[in-house]
C-alpha cells in the first residue's frame, strides 16, 4: 500500500455517499499473455481499483454494496503449484485488511453476489471497460452485451470517481512530484546523449534506462524521434543527422504507478539552425502564454487560445499567417501548426481517467465538446480548481499531408499563406511539456528539477 488504511476508506466513504445507493462493481486488471498465457505483459493494475483498494496485484474484482453496508475483495488465494514460480504473497484477506476491508470471497462467488444483488432489483453501477478481458467479463456478470457495455455504464459512477480523482491531494502530489522528477532525469540524460550519427533508438534505451535503474516502468510508449511532426511516432527508426531537431516524449510512473509527462526538443548537433531557433523562440512565447492563463476559475480553453494566439503571431511574422491572430485562434486557422490541445489532466493515468471518458473528465457539466478540427483535440477545457494537475504541451508542427489537404481545399485561405508555406514542407516538429498544479491563488510547476527550455538551457544541456 502505497498511502494509509485511512486515506483509502476516506475515499471509498466519499464514493458511497457521492452515488448514495445500489452496488458499486470493481473489476481489477488480470495477467495477459504476450503469445502464451504464462509469458506475459508486465502487469498494471487498473487506475480506479488502485485508487480506492490500493492493491497491485492481479485477478482480484471488488464491490461496494452501498444499500448493505459491506466492502468485499473477490480473489483466489495462490496454490502451491502458483508459490513455486511466484513465491509467496500475502493472503487476499491481508492485503484487503490493509486497505480496510474486512471481508474476502473467492472470486468464483462474484457472480453469485451479482446475481443476488440484481435478483433483489439493486442498481449495480459498473466503469465502462477499456479491456477487452473485462468486455467479457462483464458479459459473463451482467448479461450486458460488450457493444452495449459503455452506453450502460453508471453516469453517478464515473462522475463520483472523476469528481475525487481530479482533485490531488498532498499525499499524491508528493508521489507525482517523484514522478516528474524522475522523468525530467530521463529527458537530462537525452540532452546529454543525442548526437549525429546515433540511432533514436539508442536514445530511447538511455531513457527507459534512467527509471528502470530505480525501479519505475515508463509511464507510456516513449516518443524520440527526428520526424516530430508525427504527434505519436513510437518508430526509433531513423538515424539523426545534423540539422535534425529531436523531439522527446517521455515519463516515469512514480511511486503508487502516479505518472510524470515531459516533452523536449532539441538539436541533434551543439545547435539549432537559425530558422529552427525562430520556430522554438515562438514556440517558447507560446507555452508562456498558456501558463500565465493557469489560476483557479479560469477555462483551460483560455490557454488553449492563448498559445494558439501566440503561434498565430508567429506565423504572421515570418509570412506563413496573415490576418488577425486571435481571430485565427478563435476560427481554428491556427491548427494547420498546432493541430492538438494543450494539455491533459495526469494523475494515475498519465492522460487521467480518459477511460472514463474525455467529455466528463475533462470538461465541466453542460460544456460540448468541439467537434472541429484541432479543437476537438482539447482533452482539457473546464474551469481550473485547486489540486487539478495537469500538463501544458503547446507546439509547432509542419504536417506535409495536412498542408496538402488543407491547400486543395483552400481552407482558411483568409489566414494561411499556402504559396510561403512549400519552403517549410520539411522542418519537422517541435513542442515542449511541463506539469502543473492549481493552486489556491495560481499554478506551480510540479518537481523539484528544472527541465531545459530557453536556447540557453538547451544549450547548456547539451554541453553537460
């Protein structure tokens, strides 16, 4: 257990007041095979199982019985035959008594409780499933059919899990703060290794190398790359040249599996070209922008615009934009560069709880989501609050087929100088990314470690 006895029955108190009635339905994560069942996945357990019961270990579902009072851990004790490879754990009963449940069942006896439970005509609240294990057995539990699975899932449920695990207390900010050091670490030890010559996947390697040696996985697939402009290029196939900008997207899960989530870019070579160095130089004004939007009570769709605004200036001043750059953001001409949000909210997923939903997690009640290009990327928009933590991740991307598209259709030709934009075809990608949290009067930067960001630090960063 990562946090105390009592830190997890404050919140499973919390959420049973918060749905007010029926059963609550945990299913915990299992082994999952690569090619047989016994060679497996490195195991994670699900995000919302650890947050309430705080137990990291497979095979295991839980229920919250609201209307009878009772907390039970469903799980299978391990057989001689499972100690030989395994060695031995503590019991089922042991683990759940330390995070304060008193009562265990074997797990076959969850589909019995389950069927008592809708025999009597009680609501059982149940996550939508982002597994496809789970897809079964729901079906299997409730007879609910995976296509139906998120259309049934409890809207009570999701909104009570979302409205505690947005909220970091400061027992989590203090495992993330790990997190995020570790991970301004990994993007160190690139600074200090890409050179001309070497593979991106000798980068990455040295990155994964960092957290491993202190005992953390990443906290998702590593991006490092030379082809920046590909939002998720997860390849390491390419060799870097001079010239090349490479760009970092990289973290570690902390203590508790909390995450930390940094982007870099950098040059290949000691330095960035002139042209490189006005990209960023823009780049850098609008990451500022966006943080000084970062106080309680204010959208997070304000720094979204406000980075927006800025690139669209940018763009202006080399002739790639023309018009009035907060119009241009407000229109969405800006995303032919900037094409995604700004940031995401982090926690124990490193995009929070997009499990359950982007549209809840991420945007306050009554709040739409835009359905238009760029826009519709924002995973964050809602009013901020104090504990929100979250990334800012603005950059500035030269997309060859988006430019091409966006040209044969002569889309917002009002803003967008398509004639000044073919010299540009080839410049790549580039962004940066620091976390954040609301505090009661502004935002702080979370970690004790400065990741480079000005050309100066960049530079520094390179020659240590």
């Amino acid at each position: 257990m990562i946090f105390s006895l009592s830190t997890y029955k404050r919140r499973r108190d919390q959420l049973r007041k918060d749905v007010g009635s029926g059963l609550l339905l945990f299913l915990g994560n299992g082994e999952v095979g690569i090619n047989y069942t016994d060679n497996t996945y490195p195991f994670r357990q699900d995000s919302t199982f650890l947050y309430f019961f705080g137990i990291s270990q497979p095979g295991l579902a839980a229920v919250i019985d609201i209307d009878e009072d009772r907390e039970i851990v469903f799980g299978d004790e391990l057989t001689i035959d499972d100690i030989v490879w395994t060695g031995a754990v503590p019991s089922v009963s042991e683990i759940s008594l330390a995070a304060g449940v008193h009562e265990t069942l074997p797990l076959r006896q969850l589909a019995h409780y389950l069927d008592r439970s809708r025999t009597k005509g009680q609501t059982i609240h149940f996550l939508p499933p982002y597994r496809a294990d789970h897809r079964v057995w729901l079906w299997e539990l409730l007879h609910v059919e995976p296509t139906a699975q998120e259309k049934c899932a409890s809207m009570p449920f999701i909104r009570a899990v979302v409205s505690q695990r947005n909220h970091k207390d400061a027992e989590e900010l203090a495992c993330i703060e790990k997190a995020v050091d570790l991970s301004t670490e990994m993007h160190l030890a690139a600074y200090r290794t890409v050179r001309p010559g070497m593979h991106e996947a000798e980068v990455a390697a040295t990155v994964a190398e960092v957290a491993a040696r202190q005992g953390y996985p990443l906290a998702f697939p590593t991006i490092a790359t030379v082809r920046g402009q590909v939002l998720h290029n997860h390849g390491f196939i390419h060799t870097m040249e001079e010239g090349d900008i490479f760009l970092l997207d990289a973290g570690a899960e902390g203590p508790g599996h909390y995450a930390g989530d940094l982007s870099s870019s950098m040059p290949v070579g000691r330095r960035f070209t002139s042209r490189q160095e006005e990209i960023y130089a823009i780049h850098l004004e609008s990451f500022r922008a966006a943080v000084d939007q970062l106080r309680p009570g204010t959208p997070f769709r304000e720094a979204h615009l406000a980075a927006a605004t800025k690139i669209a200036e940018g763009m202006k001043s080399l002739g790639l934009m023309k018009g009035d750059p907060a119009e241009a953001a407000a229109t969405g001409a800006y995303a032919l560069f900037f094409p995604c949000g700004v940031g995401h909210m982090m926690g124990l997923d490193v995009h929070d709880m997009e499990n359950l939903g982007e549209q809840y997690v991420g945007y306050a009640d009554g709040e739409t989501k835009s359905t238009c290009f760029g826009f519709k990327s924002l995973r964050l928009a809602r009013p901020l609050e104090p504990g929100f933590v979250f990334t800012v991740e603005p950059g500035i991307y030269f997309i060859p087929e988006l430019m091409d598209q966006w040209e044969s259709e002569r889309r917002f030709a009002d803003f967008i100088c398509y004639d000044k934009l073919h010299s540009w075809r080839d410049f790549t990608g580039l962004r940066n990314e620091l976390n954040y949290v609301i505090t009661n009067d502004g935002a702080k930067r979370l970690g004790t470690l400065d990741k480079p960001m000005t050309l100066e630090e960049v530079y520094a960063a390179k020659e240590a």
